[in-house]
C-alpha cells in the first residue's frame, strides 16, 4: 500500500488514522498512542512481515527506548483488539523475524464533499489521552439533550469537544454547529451569536423563539464554547432548546450551566509519570510527557525524549499536574530552550509560560492570562477565600477551610458555600478519598492565587491562622490516640503532613515565631513516626528545639522534647536520651505523670541499649503503673515490647517470647496493624535466639510484608537486616544477600544504629565471600559508632559480630585487622554506606549478570 485509505475496516474495528481513532463498533477504543502508532504500522504492511527494528524506528523514531518497551505496547494492543465472540486473530508473531497482521482487511474510502452541513472546524491537534473521555463525552451526548464538559482552564475542554464533534458528524443530518462564545461579552447576545454561527435570520421576532422554530426538523448539535462568562444566557438557550425535538447541546464552561437534566462530565488533568520514572520509554506511557514531547516536536522536528532529558521532562510533567495547556506551552519553550533549562527555570515562574502562537485565544497565551480571565469572573468573596486557600499545603477539609478562611468581609457559615462555587467554577478540586472529602488547587492556580494572597497583605495573617488550627487540631488528634483504631487515626490525620510542614516552614522562618513552632512540633510531632519519615522529623522538630529558652511554657517545652527524643530513638540514643530527661525532669516538676509515663518508656528504651537493666526495669514499672491504671492499651502494649527488648538482653529469651507474644495479642485486640507487625518483628527475634531458626524466618517474612503494607522503611530496614543473619544461619546465603541489599539501602536514609547493623551484616557477607580486608574495614566504622555512642549490640547482632571476629582471625593477622579497622573507623556514614555498596553489594551483582 503506498497510501493509507481513509478508512480501514476489519473485524468489528473501524481504523481511522487521520482522526487517531480505533473503533469498535463506532465507540472509540482507548489506546496510548504508541500502540496505535503500531496498529497503523502493521495495518498499512499487513501483506508482509514488519520487523522489530522497523517497528521501533517508525514508531519511536530512532529514540533509545527499553528493550521490552515494544512488547509491552504489542501485548496491550493484543488485549484492546482480542475478540471473543468472533474469536478473530489480528496480529501474529513470527518467531525470529517479527509481527505480521493477519486479520481480512478492507478498505473504506471517504467521500469527497462532506456528508452533512455544518461549520465544525478541524480539531488541528492530536487527542493524546483522551480516548476514554471521548468514548465519555460520546455516549452521554447519544443519552441527553444537554451534557456540559467542565473542567480547569487549559484542560482541554475545546479540543475534546471538538474531537466528539467529529465523531457525530455522520449521525446529525442537520449537521454539527460551533458556536465560539468567547466574544459575546452580554449573556443577553448569546442568542443572536448562535444564530449568526448557524445563519439563522431573526428579523423582528423575539429572537430566541425564532431561533427555536429555525432549528425544528433536522437533527443538529450544537456546541457552544467558552461558555462560563455569559452563562445565564446558555442557561436560557439550552432550557429553550431541550424542547426542540433533534436538538442536542454540548457546552464546553469553567462551571456547569446549572439547568435541570444537564449531563455534567468534568474533564481531569492528564496521567502524569511516577517520580521514579527513569527511562523515556517508560516516561512516554504517561499521556502527560506523550503531549510534552508531540508538542516539543511540533515546534522542533528534532526534539528527542532522551536520557539527558527524561528526568527533566518528568519533573515538569508532574510539577504542571498534567494540565494540557501547561504542558504544551513548556513543550514550545523546550523545543527552544531545552527541557533542562526550561525545568531550571520553572520553579516560581509558572504563570511566564507563553505559546508564541498567534492562532490561539489570548487567554491561552500564557497561563497568567487564562487565569486572570477565571478569576475575572469571580465575586469578590469568592476571591478572597480561592487566595485565602493557597496557605494550605496537599489540600484541606472544608473544616480547616472554613476555619482558616473565614474573616472580614467572608463569614464561616459562607466558606462552605463559596468553596462549592469555586469548585463548580473549576477552580478547585474536591477529592473524594478515603479519609473523606479534601479540597485543593492545582499548582498553576495556586501560584497566580498566592500573588493575590500577597497582594492583599493577608499572608502572614493567614499563615499564623493555619498554624494555630493545625496545632489545636493535633492536640485533639494526639488525645484521641489511645481510643482510636490505629487505621482511623491515620485516616483522618496522616493527610495533615503537607500542612503541618508548611506551618512549621513558615514559624522556624522568624525567630520571633518560636512559641508558634514549639507549639507546633509538639503537638504534631509525632506524625513523622507514624507515617514513618522520622529523618525529616528530626530536621524541623531539632529546629524548634533550638528555639526554646526561659520564656518558654513548661508544658509546651516538655512535649516538644519528648516528640524530639522519639524521633532520634532508633538514630542516636544518647541524643534521644538528653532530649527525654530534659522531657521527664519538666513534666516531674508539672506533677504530669500521664504525660511522663512515655517519657519513661522512652528513657528505658536508651537505657536498655546501654546495659544499664536495672535502671530500665525501674522506669517500665512505673510508666506501666501509670497506663494500667488509666486503661491505656495501646500504651501497654508498646511497653510490652520495651519489656520483651529488656529481657533479650538480659538472655531470658523465653520471658522475652512471652512479653511478645502478650503485646501482640494486644495489638490484635485492637486491631492495630502496625503494632502487630511490630510485635511480628520482636518474636522473630525471640524465636532465633531460641533456636527456632525456621520460624524466625517464617515471622520476619511476615513482619516485611507489613511494614510494606505500611510504607515503614525504617522498621523494614531492621527487620531486613534480622531475616538477613537468619537466613545465613538456615543455610541460604543468596537469599540473604538479595535482602541484605534492600536493607542496606534503606538504613542508609536512617543512618546511625540501623545502618551499623546493616554495616556489620555486610561485613559478614563480605567474610563469607572471601573480602575479609573490606569486612575488617566495615566492621571497624560499626565498631566507632557504637563506641562513641555506648550501646550495646542486641543478641543477634553480637551473634553477628562474634562469628565475623572469628572469621577475620582465621584469614588476617591481628595487626592487620587493627590497621584495617582503624581506617574505617575514620569513616562517615555516607563514606562507609558507598563503599559497601562498591565493593561488596555491586561486585556480586555484576558477576550475576
């Protein structure tokens, strides 16, 4: 075939490649537009045996892509063409030479002079990832009279009606009508705009009932643009028109007509890559960076997704949302400037990017001028709470929002009511997820409203207000812990992260903030552990820390100290240490003992790890006193845990086994999962100290999958460390090192004891394998860290140290060890972590390879 019909039948499928639509009995099917790139291939050579090579060159045009990036498409195309009711096969493999389509095939040529009146223009772009919404938008128009497309600026409203347009053409003998409302500035013209655009003379007659009679007989629809600033005037029309037999409406707006049987379909931003996305041929899987680069290349031919550039790309499709209209002004700029440059430059700058292109309305220009022309058709109130939103961070409930927003000339009771305006306006976005509703902005919104926000002299006022509210609400979360299933409470408080960073970003800005930060980061301290990010916990609770002094409320001291010292109690006990006797002496003087007890828990925790039992027993005895008295399990059943740790070092593993097993019977109980795991984690322990090597195995494997479950990297590092030693025991050395790399690489985010542990495991690994020079090296960084910090190894991990002693004896002198040693010792954490990966962990894999 030297040209391509128009239209290509076989099966049930309809091929239409100049309007890139594959149908299946007329409903379009979703492909991404690779696949549909190589149906086309495949269709136009189907006489003959297409190669691998040739697929990739035409389809990815000499782009380095993965190696089963071509498979991939192929398999996904296979699946949206399988067939079961025909039972047809359409493309088939041939072992070492390609992919042939095999299907009967006949051609359908269009005609020449259009079928149907009407005045619909050329969409003129390509519908990337749209093809669900299309097949959307295509069956709610068959099953109203009135259907809606809403959605944000720039989100490609337009263009999709455009593509429904077209599909319908063939069905509307009186033809498909557009009608550009953008410069009709009176909701009382629209009537004679539709009329011009349709040619309808109104003469002297009310003009809306004329145009009504004008339109009766033929079927027609109607699709009425940019509809959201004389909408009253839609409104009217449509209401006039749902009457008129044959009549269908497609209104394109920023809000919905607000007319009784309207059929609203909102239109959402387009999929956007994972931030762990690495290689163009994964990127260009997500629609997003597939529009970036179409665009890219229609300005320059020779813009190529590449390794340089992947990472770039992606950064930006995910920073501008998927937001069509963003993505293709920075596709323009970096088919000029470069996708690096480009994504340099776009941090604060959202609003600057600019088409270059004469052909499109003004207000698709620059994003700035899109939404300037949204917000122009705003009420003042509903003005002050979009900027009056932009203080929150990763969304808001509406209680946060009403309580944050409301203030002269804005009552609480109207938030409620504006923030559903603004949503119906396309200005928010309301997310229905599984801790309730959130409301929030997309990005470039956020940024053109923050400009008001600072305009209007609000902002500090604004960032004090949402700092105090989400002090007050973790107060309230903090004394609904202990009652609250544990997947309630982070249901209904994890979300809260994003804010609470954002307060304590804004209060550790200004000293003259300090008490704000304090109270704060204690009252949201504990979050960092719960969703398990206790590094950057650390980082801005340490900051506040910094700021307290003698001026400073007890209370408020004692709390954030406590939420300090947990954070540091798997990195550096004699820090977590200071920070909790600082916590135990305040509340002490307080006279607060409910608020000391986990204090307590906490100072027995370090002193189990410095061998000073005594001591711990004495302070667990009191902490547990104190929460048996007050019926608080869930308190009870951490100390069960501590209680279980205190006897594994004293060597009473069976009393070790049962402090477990009662903790996690209580987890159970109140169906805490992250306890459970936890307590999953200890017994493995008590079980390998035992003996029972398989059933530590079998217990750590479970611990792992839930501290996966839970996204609890830092739990998942030691239990991965603990698997790794047993499973050197059972007699499975690969298998320990596969999951001793995992370890490694997650106590390496942690630092300090956890990545000791891992330390010394690799040094065992490595005194197993024969490097017994880097295992000396390794074992003598583990060995400063302990000694500086004073703790002691657990049991398993003195099992661990013992037996690569014994291994290093027997292969190296003992000045050598020492020499060796002392170099490691010299080392940081990041000098140590780099050179067991480069000399022990990368070595391995490669040979494997």
């Amino acid at each position: 075939m030297s040209e391509f019909e128009p239209m290509t039948d076989f099966g049930r499928y309809r091929l239409v490649p100049e309007q890139r639509l594959l149908l299946a009995e007329e409903v379009p099917v979703p492909l991404s537009g690779r696949a549909f790139d190589i149906l086309v291939a495949l269709v136009k050579r189907r006489r003959e045996v297409v190669s691998k090579d040739e697929l990739m060159r035409r389809v990815w045009g000499g782009q380095v892509v993965e190696e089963n990036t071509l498979a991939v498409h192929l398999s996904a195309l296979r699946k949206a063409l399988s067939d079961g009711k025909q039972g047809i096969r359409y493309i088939s493999t041939v072992p070492g030479r390609g992919y042939q389509f095999v299907a009967p095939v006949e051609a359908v040529q269009a005609s020449l002079e259009p079928v149907v009146p009407g005045n619909l223009p050329r969409a003129g772009a390509l519908l990337i990832g749209r093809k669900a919404a299309l097949a959307q938008v295509v069956s709610a128009i068959k099953a109203a009279r009135l259907v809606t497309l809403t959605g944000p600026g720039g989100i490609g409203k337009t263009r999709l009606a455009l593509a429904a347009g077209e599909h319908l053409a063939a069905e509307y003998a009186g033809g498909v009508w557009w009608v550009d409302l953008t410069a009709v500035g009176d909701p009382a013209l629209v009537v004679g705009g539709v009329a011009r655009a349709l040619g309808v003379q109104l003469g002297g007659a009310p003009a809306l009932p004329r145009l009504a009679a004008a339109l009766k007989g033929l079927r027609r629809l109607l699709i009425l643009d940019n509809c959201e600033h004389v909408i009253a005037g839609v409104a009217e029309l449509a209401v006039t028109l749902r009457e008129v037999e044959g009549v269908r409406l497609l209104a394109t707006s920023l809000e919905p007509l607000g007319v009784a049987e309207e059929q609203v379909e909102r239109l959402g931003p387009l999929a956007v890559p994972a931030a762990a996305v690495e290689t163009a041929g994964e990127a260009l899987d997500a629609p997003s960076v597939e529009l970036f680069v179409a665009r890219a290349r229609a300005v320059a031919q020779n813009f190529v997704l590449d390794e340089d550039n992947v990472g770039a790309v992606v950064r930006m499709c995910r920073a501008l949302e998927g937001v069509p209209l963003a993505l293709e002004l920075a596709g323009a700029r970096a088919a000029l400037l470069g996708a690096n440059a480009v994504a340099r430059r776009l941090d604060g700058r959202l609003l600057e990017l600019s088409s270059g292109r004469r052909d499109v309305l003004p207000k698709h220009q620059t994003l700035r001028a899109l939404l300037e022309w949204s917000h122009s058709l705003l009420s003042v109130s509903e003005r002050i709470v979009l900027r009056r939103l932009t203080v929150f961070a990763g969304g808001c409930t509406l209680e946060a929002a009403e309580a944050v927003a409301a203030d002269a000339p804005v009552a609480e009771w109207r938030v409620a009511e504006h923030v559903a305006s603004l949503i119906a306006k396309s200005l928010v976005i309301a997310e229905r997820k599984a801790q309730g509703a959130r409301y929030r902005l997309l990005e470039t919104t956020r940024a053109f409203a923050a400009e008001q926000l600072e305009t209007s002299g609000e902002g500090s006022m604004l960032a004090e207000r949402h700092a105090r509210y989400f002090t007050a609400l973790f107060e309230r979360a903090y004394a609904a812990w202990e009652t609250t299933p544990d997947a309630e409470w982070e249901r209904l408080y994890a979300p809260e992260l994003d804010n609470v960073r954002m307060a304590l970003d804004w209060a550790l800005r200004d000293p003259g903030r300090a008490r704000i930060a304090i109270s704060l980061g204690g009252a949201a301290g504990f979050l960092w552990l719960t969703v398990g990010v206790p590094t950057e916990g650390r980082l801005y609770l340490d900051g506040a820390v910094e700021r307290i002094d003698a001026d400073t409320p007890v209370a408020d001291a004692a709390r954030l100290l406590r939420r300090a010292a947990s954070l540091w109690s798997n990195n550096d006990l004699p820090r977590c240490l200071a920070l909790a006797e600082q916590s135990a002496y305040l509340y002490r003087q307080l006279g607060d003992r409910l608020s000391l007890a986990p204090v307590l828990v906490i100072l027995g925790d370090c002193q189990v790890h410095f061998g000073r039992n005594a001591e711990a027993k004495a302070l667990f005895d009191e902490a547990c006193e104190t929460f048996s008295a007050g019926g608080h399990k869930k308190s009870l059943c951490a100390l069960m845990n501590r209680l279980g740790m205190l006897a594994t070092f004293m060597n009473n593993h069976l009393d070790a086994r049962n402090h477990f097993n009662r903790a996690l019977a209580l987890a159970r109980e109140q169906k805490r999962f992250r306890s459970e795991t936890i307590g999953l984690m200890n017994l493995a322990e008590a079980e390998f100290a035992l003996g029972s090597v398989d059933r530590a195995v079998e217990l750590a494997k479970e611990a792992i999958l839930g501290f996966r479950q839970l996204d609890r990297r830092d739990y998942l590092a030691m239990t991965s460390n603990n698997l790794t030693f047993y499973l050197i025991v059972q007699g499975n050395p690969s298998d320990a090192r596969a999951v001793a790399r995992e370890a490694l690489s997650l106590a390496r985010e942690n630092g300090g004891l956890i990545l000791w542990h891992c330390l010394e495991m690799w040094a065992l690994l490595g005194a197993i394998e024969g490097r017994h020079r880097h295992a000396a090296m390794l074992i003598g960084f583990s060995a400063a860290g302990f000694a500086s910090s004073g703790e002691i190894r657990d049991p398993t991990n003195m099992q661990i140290h013992d037996h690569l002693a014994r291994l290093l004896q027997a292969e190296l002198p003992a000045v050598d060890i020492q020499a060796l040693a002392a170099e490691g010792a010299q080392w940081t954490e990041d000098q140590a972590a780099d050179f067991a990966f480069h000399e022990l962990v990368s070595p391995h894999d490669r040979l494997i390879e």
